[in-house]
C-alpha cells in the first residue's frame, strides 16, 4: 500500500510537469495576442506622451503631436510584443 501511494504521488507529479506542444502554442498565441492588444491601445498614447517630454523652448513637439501618425513603429514594437 506504501507503494502504491508513492506511484500515486508520483504520477500526480509528473501530470503537473507534463507540457504538451498543443499547450505551449496555445499559451504563447494567448501571450503574443494579449502583448499586441496591449501596444494597439497604448501605443498612441505612449507616443503622444513621449513628444510632449521631448519638447524643449527651442522645439516644442506639442502642435506636431496633433499633426503626427499616433501608430508611426507601431509595427516595429509588435514584433517585439509577440514571442
């Protein structure tokens, strides 16, 4: 019986180390789709907020800000968001 409980502990164990390839696709698409929506909604603002720091009294980025394509690299930081 001390047997047995060890070989039940043990393939309880081993059910919880098991990755499947099926799961590890599934998670990275779950990560790599939650990363991307995440940059589409902040991306814009991050941008907006990053010419409003440059500015300086010589270049003031606050009037080109509204003028600009909020998702200019857009592209480039998906990439970098999706595994």
């Amino acid at each position: 019986t001390k047997d047995r409980e060890e070989i039940k502990k043990h393939d309880k164990m081993e059910q919880h180390t098991d990755i499947s390839w099926k799961k590890l696709v599934c998670s990275s698409i779950a990560g790599g789709t939650a990363g991307i929506s995440v940059d589409f909604v902040l991306f814009p603002i991050d941008s907006i907020k990053t010419r409003l720091q440059a500015s300086t009294k010589d270049r003031d980025y606050t009037s080109e800000a509204k003028k600009v394509n909020k998702f200019r690299g857009f592209f480039s930081s998906m990439l970098a968001s999706f595994p």
